[in-house]
C-alpha cells in the first residue's frame, strides 16, 4: 500500500514538474510575440492618416 502511494506521489511530482515547464514556455513565447508585435504598431504609427 506505502508503495503505490509513494509512486503516486513521484508521478504528480513529475506532471507538475512538466506543466510547470510549459507554462513558463508558453509564457515566455507569448510576451515574445506581444512585444514584436507591439514594436511592429509603434512603427507603423506614422503611416496611419486621420
């Protein structure tokens, strides 16, 4: 019984290990974007004619 609670535990050990390391890879791919986006409407502000 002490065993199998002992390997549950290593596996919801390992799964938030990987969810944790796709959060940070996704947050990380997202401000990315965000900000190359960002940039690409800062530069084309001038072309904009009201």
């Amino acid at each position: 019984m002490e065993e199998q609670q002992y390997r549950l535990m290593g596996r919801s050990g390992v799964i938030s290990m990987i969810f944790g390391i796709l959060a940070i890879v996704i947050g990380i791919a997202g401000g990315v974007v965000l900000i190359i986006e960002g940039a690409k409407l800062l530069v084309s502000r001038s072309k904009i004619l009201f």
